[in-house]
C-alpha cells in the first residue's frame, strides 16, 4: 500500500474522475468553461503564486474556513499542492 506522503490529495480523499464531473455539474462547469480555462492556461501558470496566494488570503479571511484549514502547516502543504495540482480536463 503507497503511503499517505506519496499520495495527492485526490488519491488520499478517494475522488474519482466521475465525482469530478459531478462536482463540475453542481457548477454547471461546461466544457466550453474548460476549453476557456486551457486557453488561459500560459498565463495561469505564469501568475500561479499569486493566484493561489490571493485565494488563500480570501479563504483564511473567512473564520469557518481558518477553523478547517487550522495550522500553518496545512495552510503551507495545501498552497503547495494547489500549485502542483493535476488538472481534470
């Protein structure tokens, strides 16, 4: 059995391709959102630090949302995986 260190955080929480495309459709996520979002793709990663860094500052504004995320290790192992994250096309 991998180790839970070798894992993504998709393989560790069990999330299947199909429960992404359910979750894209509760977002009514199309593949025209998709083909955008590709397309977008060079500047996303260029701007990539920032991105994830702005989305967590949001987030750990909200006090619910701190309470999850806890420590600041998790915080630090979730930007780094945001930034490395595998994208489902």
């Amino acid at each position: 059995m991998m180790k839970q260190t070798e894992q993504t955080l998709l393989e560790q929480m069990r999330i299947t391709e199909f429960e992404v495309d359910q979750r894209k459709a509760l977002f009514l996520f199309t593949k025209n959102d998709v083909q955008t979002l590709v397309s977008y793709k060079h500047l996303i990663e260029e701007n990539i630090d920032e991105l994830v860094e702005e989305f967590y500052r949001m987030q750990t504004s909200n006090a619910e949302i701190a309470l999850l995320i806890g420590d600041a290790d998790t915080l630090s192992r979730l930007r780094n995986a945001q930034r490395t994250t595998q994208v489902y096309y």
